[in-house]
C-alpha cells in the first residue's frame, strides 16, 4: 500500500485503521507512537481527515486526550481503503491513461488543480510504484507503457480496489447491460457462482479488457502462453458459451486469444461452485494438466494434520488462487494483503510453515512467481487454513435436509422432534435441496415419503409423526460418521 498513496496518505490510511478497529478510544500520544508522527501532524491529519471524509463514512472524535472513529455500520475498513486510493493521484493518473485523453503534464496539472512543482513529485512517487510493477509512466502524453498482460492487471487491480466507493468507472462497457448477462451465462455453463461483490470484480477485468481492445491493444501472448490457454477453454467447453453480450458492448467480434482471457480472468476474484462435481472436474483437470500446482496444494495441506476431515474445497480454493498468477510476476502488483490489522486469531507458527512448504517449489519451472509473492501467498494460505479451522465443529455436524409431502409446518415439526434428542452440535438442518450459489452442503436427507432420483445424498424414509425405528436409524447413521472422522 505505500507504494500505491503518497506517505503521508499512507499515515492517514494507518490512523484510520488503527481508530476501526480499536474496542475504546485511544490516548492521543499513543496514537501518534504508533502511526509514527508527531501530535501536531497527528492534529493536522485529524483535521484533513474530518475536512475530506464524508461524514456520513467517517469522523475521527477526541474527548479527554482520546481518540475514537464515528462510522456507520454500512462501511467497512476496506471502504476506507478504497476512499484513500480513489482520491489518490495515483488513481486520477491511471483513470486519465485509461480513458485515453492523451494529456500533458501541464494540461493534467491544470485540469486537477495541482501546480507542476507538486505534480512531479506526485510523478517520481507513480513512477516508483509503476516500475516496481513493471509498467513505465510516459509524460508526453501522459500514458502507462508495458506488456498488456501486466497493464490490463494494473487497472483491474486498481479499479477493483477503489469500488464500491469510486463507483464503476467504465461506463462505456455497462455491468448490467451487457456485462453481467455474460457473467450469468458463464455461471450457467461453469456451474459456479459470484456473489454481488466478487461479481463486480470479475465484470471489471472484462471491462479493462474490452476497453484495452477497443483501443486497439491487444494481448500478444507466446505461441507457447496460448496453447496452454486454448487448452484451459476447451476442457470446460468454454466455446459453447455466449458472447454476443460482450460483442455488442464492443461493437466487434472478439478474437479467440481474447476469449481465451476473459475465461481464465474468472480466477483473479473468488467464486464458489455449485457442486462438488465440479469441483472434482476442476482438480481432474490440474491434476492432469498442471500436476505441480495440485502437488503443492497437497503438501499444504498436510499442515492441517487432519484437523480438517472434508478438504475438496480447500484444496480447489488453493489450485484456484495460483491460477491468478497465470497473468503477474510481481508481489508489488498483488493489494490483497491485509498490511495494518489481524482479522483472525495469528498463528505464527503454521504460518512460516506454509512459508517453508513455498520454499521448496520455489526453483520448479515456472513457479518462480512464488519467491517473489511467498508473503502473499503464505497470508492468502494462513488466513483461508484459519477460517476452515474456525468452522470445523459446524462441518462436522450432520447436515440435514428435512422433505414432507405435507408441506413446510410438517418439516418445521420433524425438526422439532429432531431437535430434542439432537444438539445443534450434532446436527444442522439445511434449507435448499439444489442450491444455485454453492454446493449442497446436506449429508443426509429425512422425507415421509419416497423420493426419485434427485440426488445422490442418502435418504431416510420417515414416518408422520415419527416412530422409534425412525430415531433408531438416525442413530445409525451418526455413529457411522463419528467413527469415519
């Protein structure tokens, strides 16, 4: 994050953070120890932020020589976060290159307020941070020069991580005209699904894609790069999807190089699938085509030691987040890391064992990106490891999906009669049959009824009300599985 706002920006960003999540006001000197300033700059940042931050985000208050942050409950930290990159001159920057206007120094200094004295210095700090990014900042006109892979992963990086509060910033490609339809159809085809928020990120790398073709730059990738991309879209029969959507936006047909990207662009955000089906079909394929990245996956994993007893989706979590480095080399590109604050319990010590893991396929033929971004990685591994450790008790419940030919009352009652022999502890009852924004996550399923074959999930036929052979055979089945874990 210092690379992306100046340092003082920078400062501001650790006091708002610090103040976030603070659970009571903070002496102000201890404040300005820990942001790494003085109490009259401290004063000064606390006056610029209350100047600049719209009150209905945030508002720093003192009361008795302490600090606290007033917010709404509709924001989070990374609202702020993008707040910060957004009003940066960074971002100005990059909008202004990507829109195209073709700008001078003079004329974009004119345009943003900003003297030339000023606007230099603001220069050498983009500068820092587009060379450690591999890109170039070209000053007649102002213009953001590099491979097309990188750049296009510039401003999806960027934009992605100045919404919700910058807005959608590529208004000629629309997200719900055209964009979203194509992500709707890709769902479909794909059998996954992207929440609200993970939409918006996938729609975006469309998006800086379409205007990069638009423009008329287009990806050159290794006769090598596309092979191995065809290949990736024709194994999940990628060209049975619809792109009409996109080509009307662009007005063109997309070429199949450029198809090929917009598919495998899906893995720079987070998704879930729909099933473990294909789940099991997208490890079959990484396994086959890929076997490395599957390989580290597993050893990985062995850092749990069973502590997790299903990890299909861990393991297809971990094999998806290496495919974003199908498109970027370079640490300094990668924002995801959380810089300022713990969001879960630290574990130092499975941390640096996920680090030591990293090591040893750092010399593997092209899986030198893992030297470079091991501490992304390792935070991404440790964080994802913490959460599924955190939910193993719920996991390890029985799920349960309740059916009756009677309707909704005579569920609600079997899973009263349920509940009084069964904590929740030991099992869960879940509410879709064929859910569509992740895999059926029910073990068993209890109907007084017989039912087709709609599922593979056992089914166990009750009686209305229930009988003691009915309890009997619930019991069966939680013994057996408190054995298999």
């Amino acid at each position: 994050m210092k690379n992306i706002i100046p340092a003082s920006d920078y400062r501001r960003l650790k006091l708002l953070n610090l103040l976030f999540f603070a659970d009571a006001p903070i002496v102000k000197k201890e404040v300005a120890t820990i942001v790494e300033c003085s109490v009259n700059t401290l004063n000064a940042d606390i006056e610029t932020l209350n100047a600049t931050l719209p009150e209905d985000v945030a508002q720093i208050l003192e009361a008795d020589k302490k600090l606290s942050m007033q917010t709404t409950p509709q924001i989070n930290f990374d609202y702020l976060t993008a707040y910060m990159i957004s009003t940066s001159h960074l971002f100005q920057l990059a909008l202004s290159a990507f829109d195209g206007e073709k700008t001078t120094i003079s004329e974009w200094a004119e345009n943003n307020f900003v003297s030339r004295s000023t606007f230099y210095v603001k220069l050498a700090e983009v500068d820092t941070f587009l060379a450690r990014s591999r890109l170039v900042l070209n000053n007649a006109p102002l213009e953001i020069q590099g491979g097309e892979m990188n750049i296009r992963f510039f401003f999806y990086h960027l934009f992605s991580k100045c919404y919700p509060y910058s807005g959608w910033v590529i208004p000629d490609f629309d997200f719900e005209t055209y964009i979203d339809k194509f992500i709707q159809k890709f769902e479909h085809h794909m059998k996954v699904y992207f929440s609200p928020s993970t939409r918006v990120d996938y729609a975006t790398a469309i998006a800086v894609s379409l205007r990069r073709i638009k423009q008329g730059h287009t990806i050159n990738p290794s006769a090598e790069d596309e092979q191995f991309w065809k290949d990736i879209y024709t194994y999940h029969n990628a060209m049975e999807i619809d792109f009409s959507d996109l080509e009307d936006a662009l007005g063109s047909h997309i070429i199949p190089v450029e198809r090929y990207m917009i598919i495998i662009m899906c893995f720079l955000g987070s998704f879930t699938y729909v099933n473990r089906e294909r789940m099991v079909m997208r490890l079959y394929y990484s396994e086959k085509f890929q076997g490395p990245r599957t390989s580290i996956a597993e050893d990985l994993l062995t850092i749990l030691n069973g502590r997790v007893a299903d990890t299909l989706a861990l393991k297809v979590s971990i094999v998806d987040y290496l495919a974003r480095f199908l498109f970027i080399e370079k640490a300094n590109l990668i924002l995801d890391v959380d810089y300022f604050s713990k969001k879960l319990v630290p574990d130092t010590q499975e941390k640096e064992k996920i680090i030591t893991t990293l090591k040893k396929y750092e010399t593997w033929p092209d899986f030198q990106f893992l030297r470079s971004n091991r501490e992304v990685i390792a935070t991404y591994i440790h964080n994802l490891f913490s959460v599924a450790l955190l939910t193993e008790a719920y996991t390890r419940a029985l799920h349960v999906k309740i059916i009756s030919k009677s309707g909704f009352m005579w569920e609600e009652y079997l899973k009263t009669q349920i509940r009084r022999y069964y904590s929740e502890e030991m099992i869960v009852f879940c509410d879709d049959l064929k859910p569509r924004e992740h895999w059926a996550q029910h073990d068993l399923i209890i109907s007084d009824s017989p039912l087709p074959s709609i599922t593979d999930v056992d089914v166990l036929v009750w009686h209305m009300p229930p009988i003691k052979r009915d309890f009997t055979a619930l019991g069966e089945v939680l013994e057996a599985r408190s054995h298999s874990k």
